[in-house]
C-alpha cells in the first residue's frame, strides 16, 4: 500500500469519529486529541493498525458506537487496542477504573500500554495547571500508577520518557500550588 493510501485510511478514521462525535454531541476536545494520539503514534513509525487505533481510542468513551460496529468497520487488531485501552466505568470508582484499565492494558500487551502512554501523555498540560485538588489527585494517582506499571515493559520507548518527564513537571507544579 502507498502512503497516499495509507493516509486515506487515516482520513477515513478520523471522518467516521467526526461524524461520531456529532452525531453523540460531543463537546470535548476528543477530535483534536484523537488525531494528535494518532500522528503522534504514526510520526514514531508504528504500523497502520496501531495509527488507526490512536486515532479512535476514545471512540466508545466519547461517542454511541458500539463494539459491533467498530467491529464491522475495522480489523480485530484494532478494535482490540481500542477494547483494551478504554475505561469501563461499571468496575467502581476512578481509581478502580484506571486499575482495571491499566491491567487490560498490561495483559493485551505492549501495544496496548503504548497506545495508553500516548493517549495519557498528550492530554497532560491540560491537567498540569489545574488548581483543583480532586482532579490533581487523580491525576497524579493515574500518571504515577501507569508509569509504575508499565515500566518494566516501555520503559525503552520515547514516548513513555516523555511521559515520566512531563510527571514531574505536573508535580513541581502541582507542589508549588500546594496541591499535593
């Protein structure tokens, strides 16, 4: 496949979550976050089924879709990174849903744990400047335990340094605004 392919398949992704996103009346910023992730995830070389989730991660978060049609749209190997990187709010409270989610994350596989690094790592300065202490903490609980979990396993790759350098950023700044 060329790359004027390729990038219509990207195309493609990020029309259908558009069409999504306003179909569920999304307000967020999903779209923007979502082709970041996936550019990201493509400027650092990984194959098409990886860009592709990146660029739907937040799909079934975000919008009505629902596994089947995902399913009947896209391969297994990317419906399965979405799966596996999306939080399932019924297992309890936010830390139980990020213990939960990070554990799938961790047994799908290394894939996974990246797509979630990149996903985790691109909304960070959103978080950094809170002032907020229940949204500092829990941020700081989500970044510190992904971090620790997924050490061992993508600790070599940029994107999880970048990561870890972005933490203690959010924590010089969430100490000098005694947050925590």
């Amino acid at each position: 496949m060329n790359i004027k392919e390729i990038d219509n398949e990207y195309e493609e992704c990020i029309y259908f979550l558009a069409e999504k996103l306003h179909e569920s009346k999304n307000a967020t910023n999903t779209l923007i976050h979502s082709i970041r992730v996936g550019l990201n995830i493509q400027k650092d070389g990984f194959d098409t089924n990886m860009v592709k989730a990146g660029f739907l991660h937040d799909i079934f978060e975000d919008t009505n879709v629902l596994e089947t049609e995902l399913k009947n749209k896209y391969n297994n190997k990317i419906v399965g990174l979405i799966l596996n990187t999306t939080a399932d709010y019924s297992v309890g409270n936010e830390e139980e849903v990020l213990v939960d989610m990070y554990a799938r994350c961790l047994n799908y596989g290394n894939n996974a744990l990246l797509l979630k690094c990149y996903d985790i790592e691109d909304k960070m300065q959103y978080y950094k400047c809170s002032i907020d202490k229940k949204v500092v903490h829990i941020h700081n609980f989500k970044y510190k335990l992904f971090l620790d979990i997924s050490k061992d396993r993508i600790s070599n790759y940029k994107i999880w340094k970048k990561m870890r350098n972005e933490y203690e950023e959010c924590k010089k700044t969430w100490k000098s605004n005694v947050l925590i």
